[in-house]
C-alpha cells in the first residue's frame, strides 16, 4: 500500500530531526570548531552515509513531481534509469548548488566560513569530492575512504538534507542547528515596484541564494480591493517621502528591513504595513516577481 504523502512528509522529516540530535550530540565529544573540521571517523561515515541515503529519497520524490517523470515512465522507460536522467534538473530547477543557509547553534564554535552562510550542495573537499562522492567511496570502500568522513563533510551532508526536507514541505523547515535563508521582497519591490532599479544580476544572485520568499499575504477576496489600494498607497508614499532612503544596494536594503518592521524606521506614517507569507522559492527571478506584481497589482 502507497505511503500517502502526509506520512512521507512526516516520516522524512521525523528521521531528519534524528540525524540532527546525533550531531547535536556529537558536540559532546567533538569540539565543532574550524581546528576540527578535518576530524573523521566511523561515527562520521555512518552518519554521512545516512544523510545521502536520505537526501536520495526525497530528491526521488521531488523527480516524482515533475511532468517529465511521469511522461518518461509513460513511455516504459525504467524509474530508476529516470530518476538518473532528472536528477540534474531538480538541481537546476531549484538551484541547489546556489542554497544557502546559516548554523546557529550554541554548540557550534565557528568563527570562519561556517560562521557565515554557506552552500552545502557546493561542498568540495581538498581533493574536489563533492558529498555524492565521497558517499559512494564510503559505501563502496568504506576502510580506504575513512578519512573522507570528516566533520565538514557530515555538517554539509546534513545541511543538504535539510534543504531537500524544506522543499519536500516548506512547514517542515524547523531545525536545531540550521536557519534557512529568506529573500525579502520589499528591498527588491522598493517604492513604486520598479525592479529595474538594482541591477537584475545582483537581485538575481540573491533569489538564488534564498531557500523561500516573503510575499504579500492576500486577505480574503471581498478585501481584496481594499489591500490593493492600501499596496499602492505604500509604494506611492515611500516614493514620495523616502526618496533618498530607498537609493541604497539591495545589501543595505534587506539589512534595514530586517532590523525594523519596514525598509525605514519610521512608524508615525499614516498608513499599515503589509503583512508577508513565506513561500517556497522554486526558482523565483527578477522576472517572475514582476510577473506576481502585475497579477497583484496591474
């Protein structure tokens, strides 16, 4: 009997919690700081080998969703000889490689590049291996390759997963140790939805980066009008009043709006801030926000 996708949802993210206690408990005997990365262990390996078998499953079940999946399996071609051909794009579709995310757990004692946001699906070791890689050395040649599972190696495993477990369901996005990266659309709206303010590039390269998306949350339809009008009102007025305050870099944009309920601190203005949702960012662009603002907007 097929699992229905509740129970996947749920068990995918029940064994992801677990894989993340046995690293938070790993802490206790392995200070987690740069002097250590290189560590490695029997322990690791399992742990690595682990994570990617999960990670296989929830990029299968990803694959699953696309119209190309079921179209080849139509066509007689074997899943498994599928699941191969579709795996790149899952990758590019959501731009794994481009993902970024935070460690902010009080067990972790980084103060190098993992103190900042980093790409676990861009992770190479010394040697160029990337995670796959040195799972299949672990899987295959597990006494030859032990010194691949080292301490980076299962945190950016983990991290992998943490991000596949986030698209498989966006309400699933919890965690001990990891805080996913959110784009913030305001920045990039600015005042009067003029996207081409910012070079597309750099707005861009920030989407990417970005495992969701903030976006205006609709109320119900007879209010609709209404939460159009109040919108516009807004842009119109920061146009208007904060001019020279919106003339900034996206960097200094999305720093302002995260320290204060709006891209200014200024709450005597007559008019409400609009609340956001968070939405999963599958690819989302400079283009396509302005697509979501024309249909919201016109």
């Amino acid at each position: 009997m097929e699992a229905t996708l509740i129970q996947k949802e749920k068990l995918f993210f029940q064994i992801y919690r677990n894989l993340e206690k046995e690293l938070l408990e790993m802490t206790d005997y392995i200070h987690f700081s740069e002097e250590n990365l290189e560590s490695f262990s029997i322990n690791l390996a399992t742990f690595i080998l682990r994570c990617s078998v999960e990670s296989e499953s929830i990029m299968k079940e990803l694959i699953k969703t696309t119209e190309l999946y079921a179209s080849r399996v139509e066509q007689g071609l074997k899943k498994d000889k599928v699941f191969e051909q579709l795996r790149s794009n899952i990758s590019n579709m959501y731009k794994l490689p481009n993902k970024k995310i935070l460690i902010y757990s009080d067990t972790f004692y980084f103060s190098g590049k993992y103190s900042v946001d980093f790409c676990p699906f861009d992770y190479k070791n010394s040697n160029g291996e990337n995670i796959p890689s040195i799972y299949n050395s672990l899987k295959h040649d597990r006494a030859n390759n032990l010194h691949k599972a080292t301490l980076e190696a299962a945190i950016n495993s983990l991290g992998a997963l943490f991000i596949l477990n986030h698209y498989y369901n966006i309400k699933h996005e919890e965690s001990s140790i990891f805080m996913a990266r959110k784009a913030l659309i305001e920045p990039i709206v600015l005042a009067g939805y003029n996207l081409d303010k910012l070079p597309k590039e750099e707005v861009n390269k920030y989407l990417d980066e970005c495992l969701t998306f903030e976006w205006f949350m609709i109320p119900n339809l007879e209010k609709n009008d209404e939460f159009i009008d109040d919108i516009r009102e807004k842009f119109n007025h920061m146009e208007t009043h904060h001019k020279e305050e919106m003339d900034k870099s996206l960097e200094e944009l999305t720093k302002v709006r995260r320290n204060y309920k709006g891209l200014f601190n200024c709450f005597s203005d007559p008019f409400s801030y609009p609340s956001f949702e968070t939405l999963p960012n599958i690819g989302e662009t400079v283009d396509t926000i302005k697509e979501k603002l024309n249909v919201l907007i016109g």
